[in-house]
C-alpha cells in the first residue's frame, strides 16, 4: 500500500491543468481537427478516409494464380493488401523501383528460411563497429480534405560489440508528398549508447550470436521479450532482429521460422517509401489488425516493417506507423 | 483499481454526435493531459492530449459504446500515441532514477528544496517505472494515474481482463520491491 501510494503520488504535481494549457490544447485540436462545416453536422462525411495518394501497386506474382488459396485467406490477404498498399508507400510507382526477381516475390517463409540458413555469417570482428539506419514515418489521420501528415525521423547508430557507440537521430521531417526528403541525422543530437544492443537496441551482440536457431524457441524467446498475446510487438521484435547483418545464418532461419509460427503468409510485393520493393509477408493480430515484414529474398535481410495501430478496425487512417530498415555496413571509427 | 470512475460515460451506442464528442473533450481532457504529463512532462503532454482527441474525433464514427466505456478508448488512443515516445520516457527515468532530477520537470528553484527532500524515494519510483516492459507500465500507469477500472484498462490495450489482473499484479509486486527499502527513509 504505501508502494503504491508513494507511486500515485509520483509526478503528481504534473497532473494539473491550468487555464492556460487547456487553451493551449484545444487550439491545437482545432487546427489538427479544422473547422466544422454546419453542412458536416451529424454526418461523418468529412471522416472518411481513402488512400488517394497512395499508389504503389505490388507486384502479382504469376505464380499465385495456380496456388488457390482457401477463399477466406485469400480475402483476408486481399483486405491486408489493400491496407498494406496504403502503409508502405506514399510514392507513385510507375514501374521504376528496384525490383527483385519476380519469380520470387511469393517464396513461402519456409524457402526464405533455408535461404537465410545457407548465407554467409557475418560477424563483428575486434575493434569492428556496426554502422546502420532506420527511417520511421510516423502518420496522423486524413480527415476531410487534409492529406494525412506523415512524420518521418532517421536513426542512425553506430555500435559497438560491447553495445557501446554512437545514436544520432535527426529532427522530425513532415512529408508532404512523394519526393521530400526525409530527416537528416545531424551530429548536434548525438547521443553517446552505453548500454549493450548493437542497433536500435535489439538486443546485446553476445546474445544476437547465440540466438535460439529453432522456430519454436525462437518464438519463446520473442514472447518473453514482449507481450505473449501481441503478435504485432513479436514480429517486429524479429523484424529488427532480421534486419541485423550479424545475426548468424541459423538464428536467421529460425526467425523466420517463428514469424510463420505467427501466421505470416506472402503477399506478393510491396514498396517502401524510399522505393524500394521487396517480398511482404503479412499476419494478423488477435483483432484483425494486419502487420506486415518486408524481406530482400536475395540477401533475406528484412528492410522494413509496418504495423495497425490505434483503435478501431483496421482502417488504412490506423496505419500510423513504418519503419524501413536502411543497409549496414561495417566500420572502424565511430563518427566526429 | 477496479472501481467505477466518476467521470460522466457516454451514451450513443454507436458513433458519437459532435455535441457528445464536445462533453466527451470537456469531461476528460484535464484528466488525459495529466496521465500525459505524467508519462512524458507537461510539454510534450499538451501536443499529445491534443492529438489524442484529434484521434478520437476523427475515429469518433466507429466508437462502439457496446464495447466499453469510452474512458478506455479514449486512453487507448493516448496510450498508442505515448509509444512513439518510449524512447524518450524509458531515458527521461533513466536520467531521473539516476542524478535524482526529473527532466521532465520545469526548472524552478521553489521547488528544489521539497524535491530534494524526496529524490531517494522518487528516484526509486523512476527506476521501478524504467525497468518495467512496456505493457506492464501502461498498466500500472492506466490503473495508478488514470484510474482506469480494469475493464477499461483491458479495452484500452486490448488485453482480457485477466492479462489486465496478473500483469497489474505483478507490476505493483516489482513497485513494492524496489520502492521497500526507501519508504522508511522519506
């Protein structure tokens, strides 16, 4: 009792809001929200959101015709499709993105998974650095005539096999269309990681080299790493994880694995927002809401992830947030 | 935690009119800003509480009163919104837990003297609060701050009731360990 007083009573003081702040929020509202119009009053018209902007079209696999699916699953896929197509991208594809070899955009996460086996290992070498990007877009709603406000940040880490190293983040960019640029990490935000976990903090590198290498343990793993009952947290917990270089060939396979333990299925292929197409492999959560993982199936190296959020049924205007996974490189110097 | 709140519910079944989403924000922006702030300090609170009934206004066609109160939609919106943030929390009670000085906190030199009077055990409550997982301090936040009954608390994070009931549970347990040796202190 007196731990939970003493915890309720934490930041108390924080709680309170004057005249000043509340007006300071209810403008805020009102420009994110825009007037009413009385034409709106008691409809949900100006609600409604479609994803006119955003164009990418996966690619339709010509092998999928001649693998019918159950006539729910593929509905389902259809649904998780159409949604994925609004998350992904917000660039118009007009044929010219780096695609992969078409005749392998729906390889099943088995396959994947013995792709991914049989790469070569990669590892730290003494004194190495792992240097890496990671683009988030962070998305607002579309209400009425408003474009939905993409917020995109860029990390990028520098990490040592200690975990110590380098964090630099750049200032958010709002992406008004195809073509703006995303944020620029600038060394005047660095931050100086002392903790262990080698990129975004996945998990210490001792640890990324003696990851399970069967499904199912990986999967006890991820789940003790998050919520046992969110899907969404676990595959992207292993979407991280997959998108390491250093992560050994076997831990690699069984990530796989583990997101087909967690019912992702290929949905042919998707483009990301810095255009780039790469295999999709989407699930659901408990409540429908999909997820997606998109996988190089020439590398098998995961370059991007995108989850449902929010309330509601999964609409696209819950698509709130991406992350893309940029390449890695090995260094000797962390930067100045 | 399990009580009813006494903040007024919401009455459509489905949907929510422009006036019930008016009473909605008035009723429960003061009490969604200080979980807010609570969470991630007064400023970053004010542009949170703000989007998250921006949020609720533009999803306000789907509410579904038959699913719950609408004090655990609402939190679920603010609580989705506060993961963008975890980084800058998780190293916000770090930092606190650390030197004994919020961050989140406005500098004031009235204050210093009381908040140094109780850094041992606020301290404590921030390294508590920094080595939870996410889930568990939504939890124990939504319960403890926002006073959310666990029903509410289970549509905020779309949890059963019992996920609600054992990770409440188990998160208070790590609270009271960690907080055991400074409370005869302060």
């Amino acid at each position: 009792v007196a731990a939970d007083d003493k915890f309720e009573s934490f930041r108390g003081s924080m709680a309170d809001l004057d005249e000043d702040r509340e007006q300071r929020i209810r403008r805020r509202f009102e420009e994110l929200r825009g007037p009413i119009r009385p034409a709106d009053s008691g409809t949900d018209e100006g609600t409604k959101v479609a994803p006119v902007h955003l164009v990418a079209t996966p690619v339709e696999s010509p092998r999928s015709s001649r693998h019918r699916r159950p006539v729910l699953v593929g509905v389902a896929a259809a649904v998780v499709l159409m949604i994925l197509i609004g998350v992904m991208s917000l660039v118009r594809s007009s044929g010219d993105s780096t695609d992969v070899s078409s005749s392998i955009d729906d390889l099943p996460l088995g396959e994947l998974a013995a792709r991914a086996g049989a790469r070569a290992d990669v590892e730290l070498p003494p004194g190495g650095i792992l240097h890496g990007t990671q683009v988030e877009g962070l998305r607002t709603a579309e209400v009425r005539e408003r474009a939905a406000t993409l917020t995109l940040r860029t990390l990028e880490e520098w990490a040592r096999s200690d975990g110590t190293g380098t964090l630099r983040t750049s200032s958010d960019a709002i992406a008004l269309g195809p073509g703006t640029p995303m944020g620029t990490p600038t060394a005047e935000q660095d931050v100086d990681v002392v903790e262990p976990g080698p990129l975004q903090r996945a998990l210490p590198y001792d640890e990324l080299r003696a990851l399970p290498t069967d499904p199912n343990d990986m999967l006890t793993l991820v789940q003790s790493k998050v919520s046992p009952d969110d899907p969404a947290s676990a595959a992207e917990w292993l979407a991280k994880m997959l998108s390491i270089e250093v992560v050994p060939p076997a831990a690699r396979a069984a990530g796989f694995g583990a997101l087909e333990l967690l019912g992702a299925e290929p949905i042919g292929q998707l483009t990301s927002y810095s255009n780039v197409s790469s295999n999709a492999y989407a699930g659901t959560d408990k409540n429908g809401r999909p997820w997606v993982v998109l996988v190089d199936p020439v590398t098998t190296r995961v370059t991007g992830f995108a989850a449902l959020g929010g309330q509601g049924e999964g609409t696209f205007r819950d698509a709130e947030r991406w992350l893309e996974f940029g390449p890695q490189e090995i260094v000797n110097e962390l930067p100045n | 935690v399990d009580g009813p709140t006494d903040l007024p519910e919401l009455e459509p079944p489905t949907g929510i009119s422009e006036s019930a989403f008016e009473e909605l924000y008035t009723a429960h922006v003061g009490r969604v800003y200080g979980f807010l702030a609570r969470r991630v300090g007064a400023s970053l609170a004010e542009d949170l509480a703000a989007q998250t009934f921006f949020e609720a206004w533009a999803g306000r066609h789907r509410y579904d009163a038959s699913r719950g109160a609408s004090v655990g939609w609402l939190y679920g919106i603010a609580t989705n919104l506060l993961r963008r943030h975890r980084r800058r929390e998780d190293s916000q009670l770090r930092a606190f837990a650390r030197v004994g000085v919020d961050p989140t906190e406005d500098f004031d030199e009235s204050t210093v003297v009381d908040r140094l009077m109780v850094r041992a055990g606020w301290q404590r409550v921030a390294a508590a609060l920094s080595e939870l997982s996410e889930i568990d301090r939504d939890i124990l936040t939504l319960a403890g701050w926002a006073k959310l009954s666990y029903e509410e608390i289970a549509e905020a994070l779309d949890l059963s009731i019992g996920t609600v009931k054992s990770r409440l549970h188990r998160a208070r347990t790590h609270l009271a360990r960690r907080l055991a040796p400074s409370i005869d202190l302060t």
